[in-house]
C-alpha cells in the first residue's frame, strides 16, 4: 500500500465517519436528544395558511435535511464538483478541489452509489447547526456533524 493510498483511506474515514457515532440504543439508531428536532417524513407536516416559528423551524429542518443529503449522494456516488460545492467555503480554503476529488473518489470505490438517510436530527442555532444521520451501513453514520448556513444555503462544516 502507498502512503497516498493510505492517507486517501484515512482522509475517507475522518470525512465520512465524523466525530464519530455514538449510538442510543443497541440497533445503533440514535433519538433525538434535548433541543434536536427531528424532520418528519415527507408528506407529514401539517400545512398552515400562515408560517408559524414552528412551521418556519420546519422548513428549515427540511433545507437542512435536502442540503445533507444532496451532500452524500455527491460524496458517495463519486461527483466531487457537487460535493465540494456543497462545502463551506471555511473548508474550501483548507481542501483544493484536486485534494477533495481524491478522497470522493476513493469514497465511490468503497461505496459506489447514494444512500438514503434512515434516521435525521438537527440542531440548529441560526445559522450553525449539528446534524446526526444514519444510514444502512454504520460505519459512515454521522453524529453532531457541524454545518453552516451562507449565503442561504446549508453548508458541510466539518473539516
């Protein structure tokens, strides 16, 4: 194995695991904890006439939650443009493109197509948020994942 090879299995693993996971209950799904909100499943929020804080909170659970994902499905699928895109430009400063493509790549290899999330919490304090997310395979689930809100789209924090 080559040293870049290696730093391209670490560098996967520190992007894609995150600060870890620690896991609730013994299945390794994980419940909101106090102060997360959970996004409910698509077609479930009750719809109002006017946007309340609870509805406004909701919508940007549900940007939130769409931003995440359009985040793994670039990772996991092997397109580092749209990725990288979706990262904050704090992070973009310390990652070049060239740098990140290499890691999404290796990222398609070991994965090769997007997930669904299975489970979603957020919390969010204006315009920072940790995000916990769960999928099939455990070992890219995600626990308090930091992601910033500029320019009015959600942004992967963690680098």
């Amino acid at each position: 194995m080559t040293p870049r090879m290696i730093f391209a299995g670490i560098a996967i693993c520190a992007l894609v695991a995150g600060c870890g996971g620690q896991t609730d209950a013994a299945d390794g799904t994980r419940s909101a904890a106090a102060g997360e909100t959970s996004v409910p499943a698509a077609g479930t929020a009750a719809s109002s006439d006017t946007a309340s804080p609870t509805a406004v909170a909701v919508d940007a659970q549900n940007e939130l939650k769409a931003a995440v994902q359009a985040y793994s499905d670039a990772f996991l699928t092997g397109d580092p443009k749209a990725a990288y895109e979706l990262l904050s430009q704090r992070c973009r400063k310390r990652h070049s493109l060239a740098e990140f493509t290499s890691i999404v790549s290796a990222a398609e290899q070991m994965y090769g197509s997007a997930l669904p999330i299975e489970t979603f919490s957020a919390q969010v304090s204006g315009d920072l948020a940790r995000v916990t997310y769960t999928y099939s395979v455990k070992a890219i689930n995600q626990d308090s994942e930091p992601w910033a809100r500029e320019q009015e789209s959600w942004r992967q924090d963690d680098c």
